[in-house]
C-alpha cells in the first residue's frame, strides 16, 4: 500500500463503501475506530481507502468525490476491501464505462498490437482472431462513434460495453495478469 500525495489536481473517484464505525475486525474500543470509505478511481481505476473527519460524514456509496479533498487516501489491493465494496464495484465500473463511453469506444478505435503475435484487442474477454480482425477492417473504414455503433457494424460483438467492463474488473481482481489495458498499477507509472 502507498500514500498518495495530494496535489493540485482534482482526482474523481465513485464511492464503493462507506464505514463509519471503521472495519468490522477492528477490535479497538468504538471511539479509537476512525470512519473509513472505499473508492475507485474514474482514471486508473485504483481502489483507495480514505480516512473520514466529521466534515466528510454526509458521502455515500455511489457519491462521486474528489479525492484530494481527503487527509489520508491509501492505495489498497482488491483483496484488502471489505465485501460491500465488493460487491458495488462492478455496479462502479459500469457506470464509470457508461458515463466515459467516447473514452472507452476510442479504445476500440486505437488499440495497437502488443507483439507480433498478440493485439489489444485478444485481451479482451471473447475477442479472437476472427473478431479482431473485422474490428480492425470496420475501424480502417470510419472510425467507431458509440457502443451501438460498434454493435452494429462489428456482427458477433454484442456487448462492447459489458466486454470492457468485464476485462476491468479481471484487471482488478488479478494481480498477476502480464497485459493491463486499463487498471494501472505503481510498477507501471512512472
């Protein structure tokens, strides 16, 4: 886990959880425990556990918040957070896809290849050859606007939404993939 240093940018995250009596295995007495909450980036998507004060007591789950705004923001791995934060952050990741759709449909759009043999797109969940292949002609073509348009020019990609969605949520959950398209990690960034 690391600190993160509050600088002069704003850095939006989707609350996933909110604690305020602190973590559930806390077995310190209640007014030793400090009210915590989890959030999820909408940039890198790195999962953060923040500190509470008193002023910070009306956020909840869903609330988009700026994190610089928080005394103490921890990094934490997906393992690290507790189930209701779990459980919220597909809902999370979905709508962070949905409300950023240009961003994410431009990745359909300027995918590269990463060896001779392996391109972005085979990273994402039941994209192979074939449908890779047909992204890359239709993108050649004009480029993609929208989901929808990707659906209806691209047969057998039914749900380019749902399948970025899944691979984000792969990259969080799974520590030891080789490829990260979307989820960064401190190794990465430099």
């Amino acid at each position: 886990m690391t600190e993160s240093e509050s600088g002069g940018d704003t850095m939006m995250a989707a609350v996933l959880d909110v604690l305020p009596h602190g973590r559930p295995g806390d077995d310190r007495p209640q007014h030793q425990k400090e009210p915590l909450a989890y959030a999820l980036d909408i940039d890198e998507f790195y999962i953060y556990e923040l500190q509470l004060a008193d002023k910070d007591a009306d956020i909840a789950f869903g609330d988009r918040i700026d994190l610089t705004e928080f005394g103490r923001v921890t990094e934490v791995e997906f393992e690290d957070i507790p189930s209701g934060a779990r459980s919220e952050l597909d809902y999370a990741v979905e709508e962070v896809v949905e409300a950023n759709e240009q961003r994410f449909v431009d990745f359909y759009n300027d995918a590269q290849p990463i060896t001779l043999r392996l391109h972005q797109l085979n990273l994402l969940p039941g994209i192979g050859k074939k449908l890779r292949n047909t992204i890359l002609d239709e993108r050649k073509r004009k480029p993609f606007e929208s989901f929808e348009d990707l659906e209806e020019r691209v047969s057998g990609l039914h749900s380019p939404k749902e399948t970025l969605v899944e691979r984000i949520l792969e990259e969080l959950q799974d520590d030891d993939l080789k490829y990260r398209l979307f989820v960064r990690r401190e190794e990465q960034s430099s």
